[in-house]
C-alpha cells in the first residue's frame, strides 16, 4: 500500500526474499542486508532464518533464507537494479537458472499490486512468479505479516500455506 511522507515522496512498500547457499551463507545473506540498508530502505521486519532444500534440484546445497519487509522511496524499477546490483556486491557470478548461488534476492511483493514489466534484458513478475509454491518463501513471509494477500491469486497466505505438501512444510527448519 503506498503512503506518502511529509514531503510528498511516495512510500512503496515490498517484500523480498533473501538467499544463498554457497559459502558463507549467513554472512551472504547479512552483508546482502546491510547493503539494502544503504539504498534508501527501510527495513520494518525481517523473519527468522530458514534453512531449506535447494529448489528444484535437493542434490545442490542446502539453503538459507529470509524475507523482509520494507518501505522505500525507490521504485521498482530503481529496487529491482539496485538488488541485482548487491547480488553483484555480494559476489554473485550469473550461472544457470536455479544453479548454486552466493545471493538471490526476489522481490516478492511491491504494493500489493500485480506488475509484469521488462527492465533491460529481465522480465520482472510481482508477486514473483512461483512464491505461492516455495516454501521458503511462504513460511518467513507468514512470520513477518499473517495477513500477507497474494494480489494475483487473490488467496491469503494461510490458504497458500495449506496448499503445501506434509513434505514441503516439514523439509524446512529455523536456523538457531
């Protein structure tokens, strides 16, 4: 939902999902974060983290992942750039889809809204594409809002999670 602050600048409000399963993981994941936080953020709550199977293929390293919540005067446009600019940061090295990576970062949500748009040479979906099947996605996202609605399915978040096989919902564990 979009806010406007004292001086009239538009407040977006989204939801990424933070992962990686190649080295350091949790220091991936909190560098990643601390570079979001300079980028005209603001973080309003983050989850726990997550420690899940790699998806689709269970044989890579096993994940860790969060999701955030966050207001931002950036657009979409401007958010998705500069996420892909800290995926780099992080030391992310362009591989193949869904190959082992030191850092992903989805947007998940931005304003509630469902937005197909083309940024250079990526194709951005939001509410991303395939969250509504993802574990990793729907269990820290139901942590940080347990009223969390999904613009384009128009189903809430306990619906999504009860679509989840035993499997699923058990093949993920919080990190201590």
């Amino acid at each position: 939902m979009k806010k406007r602050d004292t001086l009239e600048n538009q407040v977006n409000t989204a939801y990424l999902a933070f992962g990686s399963n190649l080295g350091d993981r949790k220091n991936n994941l909190n560098k990643a974060l601390q570079l979001l936080k300079k980028e005209n953020t603001f973080i309003k709550k983050k989850s726990k983290l997550y420690r899940s199977k790699s998806w689709p293929n269970k044989k890579f390293p096993e994940f860790i992942n969060f999701v955030v919540s966050i207001e931002t005067n950036l657009s979409l446009k401007k958010l998705f750039s500069k996420i892909k600019n800290i995926e780099s940061q992080v030391g992310r090295i362009k591989s193949k889809r869904n190959f082992p990576r030191i850092c992903d970062i989805d947007i998940i949500d931005f304003n509630g809204r469902t937005i197909q748009k083309k940024i250079g040479n990526n194709k951005i979906n939001v509410p991303h594409e395939r969250m509504h099947n993802r574990n990793f996605v729907l269990l820290p996202l139901f942590e940080i809002n347990k009223d969390w609605f999904h613009p384009k399915l128009r189903k809430n978040i306990v619906f999504l999670l009860s679509n989840l096989s035993s499997e699923e919902l058990l093949g993920i564990k919080i990190v201590r």
